[in-house]
C-alpha cells in the first residue's frame, strides 16, 4: 500500500501511539478527528471498553512512523532506560510503605511522569508475583499508586445497551410526552421522530427519570429530568439546498435559484453548553447509522452531565456550609471581641475614677494640714472639703463592689469593625 502522507498533528499524535509512554484515550476528545483519521487510513485500531476507547497502532503504523522519520522508530525497552531503574525504585519504595504510596497535588508533568514509570513497571515485568499496581488520580487530585496482593480485577464491560424503538406503535398508544411534543420535521417524518421519543420516554423513565412537555414557547421538544437536573432536548430534521424550477416562467430559461427541502435525516440535541464544554450534545442520522442506535449514547451524556451537575451542586453546597461556619466562627469573635473592649473601656473608667476620688481626697487631707485659722476663711475651707470629700465618694468605684458590667446592646454595624472583612448580615466579604 502507498504510504499516506500525514501532516504535522497527525504525525505526532502517530508517534505519541506508537510508544505508548501516553496512551491516547477518548479522554484526549481534542485529539478524536485525529485518531478516527488515522483509524480510516489503517494506521491504527480503536479498542473499546466501557463505553470509552484506546488507540493502539498497527504494523502499518509503525512502518509508516519509521519510514517517515527513521529516528522515530519504537524506542527501546524501558529495561536499558532510566524509566526501568525509576520503575525498580518505586516497586521498592512501594513495598518498604506497606504498598501504597500517596503522592500530593502532583502537576500534570509530574503525573505524566509517574504513568510512564508504572508502564514501564509493567512493561519490564517489574511487579512481584501475584501482585499487581493501581493508582488513582490520573489527571486531578492527590495521586496514590498501590501494589496489592492478588490479579487485578478485570473490568466488567456492560452488555450493549438497546433502546427499541417499535415501527408498528400505534399513535394511540405514544407515551403522553412524545404524543404532545413539538418536533421540528416534515409532515412525512413525524410518526417515525414520535416513535423515536416514545421509546425515548419509555427508556427515560425506565432509569426513574422523569420527562415532560416543555414550557409554551420553547423549542425545546422534551425535558428530561435527572437527580434534580433539566436537560431540555430538541428534535430537528436537516434540509437539502436543490435548484428551484419553480424560479422560471419559460421551460428554456436556466434554473439558477436555488431552495431547500427536508432531508429526511432526523437529529436530537441537548443544550451546547458550557457547564459540559467539550462533550457531545448531538446525535442524528447518519450514512453508517440510524438516529435509533444513537439514544443509548444520548442516555449515557444525560447519566454523565447528571452526575456532574450534582457533583457541582454538592461541591457548591459544602463550599456555602464551610463559607458559613466561617462566618459564623467570625461573628461569635467579633462579639466576644467587642465586649472585651466593652469591658476594658469600663475598667479604665473606673481606675480613672478611683485615681480621681483617691487624689481628691490626698487634696483634701493637705488642705486642712494647711487651712487658714481666720474664722471666715476655715468655714469656707472646711465647706469646701466637705464637698470634695463628698463627691470623691460619689466616684469612686471600690465602696460600690462593682463587679462585671452588663452586655452591651449590639447591632450589626457594632460588629462590623471586628470581622476583618465580613458582611455583619450574611456570609460573605464585603
């Protein structure tokens, strides 16, 4: 066979299968139309499994890689490698930490390392007898790498899902939501897009889902509904651009207007959104396939965008309740903090108030050591002295035992200067 030329992506994409350091897998979704050309071209297969794919590449493959660049070819084994000494070190470590081994946040190079050490630990025959490696955490969170005793478990590959669709239903007995909906297709088209929503419908609720009849005025078809998420759906039909003989009067003038009609090709949709940026969210008729074979795939993005959206509505949940214990925390500091001060600031008044009466009264006490001894001047001293005294003991603080002061009376605004950022009124920076 003529060897194909490949551009520069595809090249690379060829080279990255061919050593397998790191697999393309359906989790690359940016590098699909690359694989599927390759695939077409013969220069690599897809393996499936659990409704997600591995490229693997053919012997055509390899030869076009090491005839295009010779220096490209397979490498060598990891055995004469640094990867096959990184991989004996962690199979050690591994067993000196009772088999697992937990490494923090590590950055996306540091995770493509660590998988290329554990291939090559597989790859060289590097695992212990009757042992195997596993790790988590391939692309996000704490990586942890484990060497159990035992096979691994091989992963169960579910039996291929079906959702039939009847072609003798009888109108009558349409499920009520696919018999109300709105659908977008030719006259011609309807009983068989109302067939495809019934059994739709009858899928749907078999997982206890709920579906139901979009709001007046919407486009949407259904609205599948699934652990507390909406996903409206939409049925459409494609068209074909033809040329319009209906555009001349006169049967030897050239037809160069051009309409369009119904295709016959029926397509479902969800929502392109960018909560699910990146997956698919169309599913139609097709030269290879009929929009019947594609509901389970539907079903599944449905099950996939579900669990995500819920696993955002958990995240945002336990991020408002940790926000609001915060909060909380801070609240319960910022009154302890102001009646702390409410405190002091009455402690200081009555030390100054003590130190005020005990001066008084040392003024008094060297006033009448010193008073003058004409009758007219003493009385007036002697009054004098006589309300100083009084007043001293009016302030002073001891005779009266006071002990702790009330609790102030404390407003929001109170708070504010004490929360070091926090909205006195609910949970959050202001």
């Amino acid at each position: 066979m003529a060897r194909t030329k490949l551009n520069k992506r595809q090249l690379d994409v060829l080279r990255r299968i061919c050593h397998g350091d790191d697999p393309v897998t359906s989790d690359d979704c940016g590098l699909a139309v690359t694989v599927y050309a390759l695939r077409n071209r013969g220069l690599a297969t897809l393996t499936r499994a659990n409704g997600s794919w591995t490229a693997a590449p053919t012997e055509a493959g390899r030869q076009h890689l090491a005839q295009t660049h010779p220096t490209s070819a397979p490498r060598p084994s990891a055995s004469n490698s640094a990867a096959a000494t990184e991989a004996a070190e962690l199979i050690t470590r591994l067993q000196q930490a009772d088999g697992t081994l937990h490494i923090t946040d590590p950055t996306p190079d540091e995770r493509a390392h660590w998988r290329r050490t554990l291939h090559a630990a597989r790859s060289d025959h590097l695992i212990p007898d009757g042992h195997h490696l596993r790790h988590t955490g391939r692309d996000k969170g704490d990586l942890v790498i484990t060497l159990r005793p035992g096979s691994p478990t091989p992963r169960s590959t579910p039996a291929d899902e079906t959702v039939p669709v009847l072609d003798d239903l009888h109108p009558d007995h349409l499920h009520p939501a696919a018999a109300q909906a709105h659908i977008q297709v030719c006259p011609s088209c309807q009983p068989r897009a109302r067939r495809i929503l019934h059994a739709l419908c009858s899928a749907v609720e078999d997982k206890n889902y709920t579906v139901s009849t979009p709001p007046t005025g919407s486009a949407g078809s259904l609205v599948i509904t699934a652990a507390d998420s909406s996903f409206p759906l939409f049925f459409n039909e494609g068209s074909d651009e033809v040329p319009d003989p209906s555009s001349v009067k006169y049967s030897w003038q050239r037809v160069t207007s051009r309409t369009t009609r119904p295709s016959h090709q029926l397509e479902l949709s969800l929502e392109h959104s960018y909560a699910h940026l990146g997956r698919r969210y169309r599913w139609g008729d097709r030269q290879r396939w009929h929009l019947e074979d594609k509901l389970p795939a539907l079903l599944r993005e449905i099950a996939h965008r579900a669990r995500t959206e819920n696993e955002r509505r958990l995240a945002q949940q336990r991020k408002e309740q940790e926000t609001r214990q915060r909060w909380l925390v801070a609240m319960q500091q910022a009154r302890t903090a102001l009646v702390e001060d409410h405190r002091m600031k009455a402690l200081r008044a009555q030390v100054q108030a003590w130190q005020q009466a005990t001066a008084i009264r040392a003024y008094c006490d060297a006033l009448e050591d010193h008073q003058d001894t004409t009758a007219g001047a003493a009385e007036a001293v002697t009054a004098w002295i006589a309300w100083a005294r009084a007043h001293a003991d009016g302030i002073d603080p001891v005779p009266q035992n006071s002990g702790l002061p009330d609790p102030p009376a404390i407003t929001p605004e109170d708070l504010r200067p004490y929360l070091h950022g926090w909205s006195p009124y609910e949970p959050k920076r202001t």
